[in-house]
C-alpha cells in the first residue's frame, strides 16, 4: 500500500501527544482522520483541543472530523462510530490511543483509580475494536493499532506498579487473541511501544523534568505507527513492534532529531527487556 490517501482513521485520544502525531503524519496523505477524544476546552496547562487538531489536519492535507469522545462510555463511542460512518462512509482503520496512567503500588491504588485505567486502557481498546470491525471487515486494508507493550511475564515489570501492567497488558492481550480471530477477514491487529520514554503530557505530569529531556518526540511513534498502517494487512497482524526497531528494519539509523534534548541521552521505557 502507498499511502493513505481517502483511508478513513478513527484515533482515540488524538487531541495531544502520541495520537496527534499519528494523526498529522496520516493526514499528510490527504487521509479523513476521526480525532475522538475529551479535550473540547483548552487545558490550563495542555495544549490542544480536538478542534486544534483538527485544523492542523486540514492544514496539512487531510479531512477531519473532530468528536468528543469518552471512551468510557459505549453509547459515546457507538454514537461517534456512525458519525464517522455517516461522514466519511466506512472506517478503515482504528488506533487505539487513548490511555490512563497510574503507577502506583497494590497498597497505594485507590480502585476509583484502578476502574479508571481499566475503563480506558483494557475496555475501551475491547470495545472500540469490536465497535469498529463490522466497518473493517469491509475495508481494503483494515487495520487495529493498539498503543500497548510487548507481552512479557517477567516479575520486574509488574512488583511496582501490577495495576497498570496489568491494564496495558490487557491492551496487548487483544492483539493477540484479536489477530488470530480476524486473521481470516483480513484486519490486522498490531501493538506498537516506544523504545524510549516520549515526551508526552502523561510523562511531564508523572515524571521528573529530567526524565522529560531524556525522552524523544511523539513524532517518532507516528513515523512507526505510519509503516504498520501502510502495510499489508494480511501480512503483518500479531506483531508487538517497537518504534525504534520498526524504524531501523526500514532503513532509519539516525535517531537525532527524534530527541528532545540531542545531547541527553534517552532513557528506556518500560515494558522494553532489551
């Protein structure tokens, strides 16, 4: 596949970060991209809206259609899907974005805060998958991205934080069990996971400033998010990739300019054995 020119989008929580990268890289393309996330107001202390988003998109080439959208909520979710099918007249392809972050340990979870990144991490990418694959399932080239780790039981990455693990796990449990049950129809149903931390709202909020530095720009998520979408959905299903890995098997061997800081040296993320 080329590109994806007129290839219908659907991206949860695509107002900031990860998500409006991956949709601007596709929009270049002249894609139609759905941002569907909260964020109708600006934030004190975010930038960007889904009309924000929207109008970079149509800055750059692409169609957009901006949809408040909460995840949570499975009549939200179904109303934003036949908005979307109504506008653009099928969805090709979904990314599962949107996530909650919560690393606190067993003792210190309040279950308000367990229920929330399970609603948004587990549940939401289950029912937006099964939401949305009616319409893959008469795409060209259909494909589900899931913002989640590659599957590892090592006890490291579960002691100080097994709620959150457990969750994006969860998201990573669908593309497993999701590329082999539609393998046949042709959807493909990949993870993708940044080898190093990203400088995202969720890492400036959690982290120190210095983690911060040391991360790379969304942009080289949506430059891998953009090989897995432009390739052969009945050929590439069932991966865990990795940005930088993805990158480099495709020619890439300069990270530089992906760096916030090109003199800070990056730190790894979690979930990443290597």
């Amino acid at each position: 596949m080329d590109n994806l020119k007129n290839k219908v989008i659907f991206i949860t929580g695509a107002s900031r970060g990860i998500g409006r990268e991956i949709a601007l890289r596709c929009a270049r393309d002249g894609a139609n991209i759905v941002v569907a996330a909260k964020t109708k107001e600006p934030h004190p202390n975010l930038e960007g809206t889904i009309y924000t988003v929207a109008e970079e998109i149509e800055q750059v080439g692409g169609k957009a259609l901006p949809l408040v959208v909460d995840v949570r909520d499975e009549n939200n979710v179904a109303e934003a899907i036949a908005k979307t099918v109504d506008t653009f007249g099928g969805i090709d392809m979904l990314v599962n974005n949107a996530s909650a972050i919560n690393l606190a340990s067993t003792e210190d979870m309040p279950m308000k805060r367990f229920d929330l990144i399970f609603s948004v991490n587990v549940r939401a990418t289950f029912m937006c998958s099964k939401l949305c694959i009616p319409y893959l399932k008469k795409s060209k080239n259909p494909h589900i991205l899931n913002l989640s780790p590659p599957l590892s039981m090592k006890p490291k990455w579960f002691k100080q934080h097994v709620a959150y693990t457990m969750s994006k796990y969860g998201m990573s449990m669908c593309t497993l069990g999701m590329a082999e049950e539609f393998k046949s129809a042709g959807i493909a149903v990949n993870s993708l996971w940044p080898k190093t931390l990203i400088a995202t709202a969720a890492i400036a909020v959690n982290f120190p400033k210095e983690l911060y530095q040391a991360s790379r720009k969304p942009a080289i998520m949506a430059d891998a998010a953009y090989i897995i979408l432009t390739s052969d959905s009945r050929k590439v299903t069932g991966n865990f990739f990795v940005d930088e890995n993805l990158l480099r098997e495709h020619g890439i061997a300069n990270f530089e300019h992906y760096a916030m800081q090109p003199a800070v040296p990056v730190y790894p993320d979690i979930f990443v054995d290597e």
